[in-house]
C-alpha cells in the first residue's frame, strides 16, 4: 500500500511529462522543424539507439569521474564542515571565502586542472570532487549549528563525550540538512565532469559532445543531454536511498505531538 501511494504521487508528474514529449513531438513534426534546429523526442531516441556503441562507453568513463568526484566530495565536504563547526576561528575566518567559492566558474578554473592534471582522468576527478564539495560543506555546517542545545546537554549529561556526542548525536540529528547539500551536489556531478571533458580531455561525454556539436549533429547533443540527465537521476536515486538506509523514512522524523 506505501508503494503505491507513493506511485500515485508521481502519477501528474508522469503525465505531465509525456504530454510534453506528445506536444514537442508533434510541434517538431508538424511545424516540419529542421533537425538541425531542433530534435523531435523519436528523433533523439533514434539517435541514442544508433550511436549506443559509442555512446555508451563514453557515458561510462564521465559516470565513473562523476561517481569517483562525488564520493571523494561528500568525504571532504563533511569533514571540512565538521571542521568548521568545531573552530570558530577557523569558521570566522574561512567560512565566507568557502561561501563566496561556490560563485567560482567553472570554465575559469578548469584550464588550471588542464594544467596541473593534464588530459588525465584524475584531473577530472578532482574537479568533480572541487566543485561538489561546498554545498555539502556548508550544508553540514548549517545543520550543525541547528541541532538543538539539549540534544548536547542530555548526551553530556549521560556521561558521553564531546566528540562521541560530535558524531553519534549532533551529526545523526543534522544528517537530513547533510543530504540536503548532497543532493544539491549531486544534481551537478556529471554535468560538471562533462563541461571539464568538453574544456579538455581524452574521452568522455563531454568530448562525445563536442564532436556532435563540431558535426553540427543536433539529435547528437540531445542524445548526450538524455544520458547525462538519466545519469543524474540514478545518482540522486541512490542518494535518496542512501538517506532511507541511513536515516530511515522522513516520516520517522516527525515530532507525533505536533498536531496536538
């Protein structure tokens, strides 16, 4: 029965998006558009289809600096907020410079990455894990500072120490906020590894896309487009499961005297 109360609730967003691809396809088709201005959705599919076997391995090798950047962001970027939690000097003195990089470019820095990783994987890499980790450092930083003070003051109280309540309390009850700043990092990974394949790189979606776009090849670059959102979805899938593994359903969370 949860299961398909949960199908129900995504029953508009699935037919909304079908009457989008209905009305695109049929205003490409009727309107007799250009292929080269615009693809038609059967258009697309058709050309993910034809060019799977090169599609593919591209799709992998930007799966695989997305995924390996995003676990190395999630790594750093909690323990760089726990960091700052825990130093106020450290939080008073970094943390608006931490703030003000998520406005960074990234077309400014990757030639940087070119230069001191070359066309290498690992480049990529760390670009990914760069420019995913401040929402997940901030996020962490956020969520830390929101846990209620009685959450320390019973854990104390119990005997626990500064740093068991650290990472069995105030972490487990800033975790939800945590996932917030995941998920924000995850809706760009494998766009990010793209834009830096595209900037420079030996193979990837990003290189896949720039011959699309050099061959004028419109249903290509749409193709691309569908894989890396199909990607994106995945990840934060994952992600969403993750946090249900972790932290059980948000209902959980619910205070059950709220509404009382």
């Amino acid at each position: 029965m949860h299961m398909l109360a949960r199908f129900k609730r995504h029953i508009p967003t699935l037919i909304a998006v079908l009457t989008l691809l209905a009305a695109w396809e049929a205003w490409v088709r009727l309107a007799h558009v250009p292929s080269t201005m615009i693809s038609s959705p059967s258009e697309i599919a058709e050309a993910i289809v034809q060019t799977w076997p090169t599609l593919a391995p591209a799709a992998a090798v930007t799966g695989f600096e997305g995924v390996a950047g995003f676990l190395l962001a999630v790594l750093l970027g909690i323990m760089i907020g726990m960091a700052f939690y825990c130093s106020h000097t450290l939080n008073a003195a970094l943390y608006p410079l931490l703030a003000a990089a998520q406005t960074m470019p990234l077309i400014s820095i990757a030639p940087l990455f070119l230069i001191w990783f070359g066309f290498e994987i690992s480049g990529k890499i760390a670009i990914v894990a760069v420019f995913g980790l401040f929402p997940i450092a901030v996020q962490t930083i956020r969520g830390l500072q929101a846990v209620p003070r009685y959450y320390t003051d019973v854990a104390l109280t119990c005997g626990a120490s500064r740093t068991w309540t650290l990472w069995h309390v105030k972490l487990r009850v800033a975790a939800r906020q945590i996932f917030g700043g995941i998920r924000v990092s995850g809706a760009y990974i494998f766009a990010t590894a793209s834009t830096a394949e595209y900037l420079g790189a030996r193979k990837g979606m990003g290189i896949w896309l720039q011959a699309a776009y050099n061959s004028f090849r419109t249903p290509l670059v749409f193709a691309a487009t569908v894989v890396i959102v199909l990607m994106t979805a995945v990840l934060l899938f994952a992600v969403n499961v993750g946090e249900r593994l972790m932290l059980g359903p948000l209902e959980d969370d619910e205070d059950p005297d709220a509404d009382q």
